[in-house]
C-alpha cells in the first residue's frame, strides 16, 4: 500500500510543473498588458516601461518563470494589480463560502444519489427506476442558473422560507449559515445528484450480473445483503470515479452559483479578477484550482486501492 501511495505521489510531480508552466505561459500569451491596464490610456512610455522594470515584465520568460516559481514555492502568489493585496491574502478571504458550498454539495449529492441508484437499480425496470432516469435526464440537462432562478423564485421570493442571496459565517450562527448555504446547496447538487445516481444504476447493475452474485444467492443469503455486502463494494470503483469527476466539475459550478446567489467566494473572485484582468490574481486562482482537480485525482487513486486491492499491483 505505501508503495503504492508513493508511486502515485511521484506521478503528480511532472503533473504540476506541466500545470505550472502552462499557468505562467496562459496569461503571458493573452492579449492585454498590464502594465497600461495598471498605468491608465494616459500613462507615458517612460512611465509603462518603469511599471514593466518593476513587473518584472522586462525581463525574459524565462526568468519571469524562475522568479515566480521561487515565490510560489514560499507560497507568494504575487500582488493584485488593482487592490494591491497579496494574492494569498484575497484568496484566503474568499475561500470560506466556497469550500462550505462544495463540501455540502457533494455531501448532500452523495448522500442521495448512491442509494437512489442503487434503489432504482434493485427495482429495475419499475416505475421506480423509470422515474430516477427520467430526474437524471432532467436534472443534468437544465443549467445550474435556470435551477438556481427557479429555487429563488419559489423559496425566496414566493414563499418567503429561505434568504434569498448571500452569505453568513459559521460564527453568525449555525442556523444562519445552513439557511444561506441550503439553496446554493441544492442549486448545484441537482446535476451531480443525477449523473452519481445514473452511474451507480450502471455500475450496480452491471454487476448483478457476475458469477459470484449468483453464488451468493445460491448460499441463500437475501437479496438486500447481496445487494449491500457484495454488489455495491464491488461497483464503488465507477462510483468513486464519477463522485471525483464531480468535485472537479464543481470549479466551474461554483462560478455560476456564487453569481446566482452573490456568494463572496473564489467564484465570484474569479468573475471580478477576469472582469479586471487581474493577472496575478487569475493566475494565483487558476493555479489553485489545478492543485485542487490533481490533489482529487489522487485521492480518488487511492481509494481505488481501498476498495479493489488488485489496483495495488
């Protein structure tokens, strides 16, 4: 297992300088200089090339990329051009809504869509499970901000039960915080809830089918424990794969949510920074984000190896 383990640390390592180097060069290449965004259509060329010396734009890329590598290493993502606040000190002032909306997303996504697969699995067929499929068509088909209006218009504003924008801190009180988080939450679980749930009908379904399946109902154990014990361990693989894929969809989801609902947010702090053309605020974001999808993928890896020792080897 620590073999393992350290074997799919090491294959992350060209994984993030690819990530880096691809960071650094993205917003290099795009139109724009932010030394006049910086410096305002009046600024001199005296004046531009003064910003630029003190950018470091002057400079070769290569450079540019040593110099900032050296300082994302000591975990100093720059300055933003417009507030003129560390970019770590924006980034960690926003990451609180956006982490409580993902973690209740997926909580509340997993929760109900692996046994409503399953359910609709075991009742295959059925009215049941023609009804899941029907809400898993449904629920990833329509945009997150047409259901996120919808939750608004119903209720926030018609039935006055929920806030209908913003946010509240933990410290606010619990139940403050539950009910500012409880339509973002839903708003963004209907797509998951859909796919996880669409894939654990498949995943369980294919394996209802196996061999050993059929022996452990010939030993006369009942079909919820063949169900629980033996079909569902077994397809967790894809439903693991898919809960993961999720999580890294969420980046963009949580862009759209926190808009709809006026979360202050890494979401919305990516709409103002692009808005702006914050550069060193989108690049400290963008390379955040791809840290994140890479430190999900391997734990999704290692889970693989809970639930199937064979990936081990």
């Amino acid at each position: 297992m620590f073999s393992y383990l350290l074997r799919r640390i090491l294959a992350t390592v060209p994984v993030v300088l690819t990530v880096a180097v691809l960071v650094f060069c993205l917003l290099r290449l795009t139109p724009g200089d932010p030394a006049l965004m910086l410096a305002g259509d009046a600024a001199t060329e005296t004046q531009l090339a003064q910003i630029r010396e003190h950018m470091g734009l002057d400079r070769s890329l290569a450079t540019q990329f040593l110099l900032w590598s050296g300082q994302v290493l000591q975990g100093d993502l720059g300055v933003s051009l417009h507030s003129g606040t560390p970019v770590t000190a924006m980034i960690s002032a926003r990451v609180g809504p956006s982490l409580a909306l993902a973690l209740s997303t997926i909580l509340l996504s997993t929760l109900i869509a692996v046994p409503l697969g399953v359910f609709s699995a075991w009742r295959r067929g059925t009215r049941t499970d023609r009804a899941v499929m029907a809400f898993s068509v449904l629920g990833f088909s329509v945009p997150i901000f047409v259901t996120g209006y919808a939750l608004i218009l119903l209720f926030a504003m018609k039935l006055g039960w929920l806030p209908v924008q913003g946010y509240k801190s933990p410290s606010a009180g619990l139940l403050a915080f539950g009910l500012h988080l409880l339509l973002p939450t839903i708003a963004l679980s209907t797509g998951f809830v859909a796919l996880i749930a669409r894939i654990a009908r498949s995943s369980v379904l294919e394996v209802m089918g196996e061999d050993f399946i059929r022996t452990a109902r010939a030993k006369g154990i009942t079909e919820r424990a063949v169900m629980m014990a033996h079909a569902l361990r077994t397809a967790a693989v894809p439903i693991i794969t898919v809960i993961g894929v999720s999580i890294a969809l969420l980046i963009s989801g949580v862009v759209v949510t926190e808009s709809v609902f006026n979360l202050p947010g890494l979401g919305r702090l990516v709409v103002e920074s692009v808005l702006a053309r914050d550069y060193p605020l989108i690049q400290g974001l963008i390379l955040l984000f791809s840290l994140v999808y890479i430190g999900v993928n391997l734990t999704i890896d290692v889970l693989y190896s809970v639930f199937d020792p064979r990936i081990r080897y």
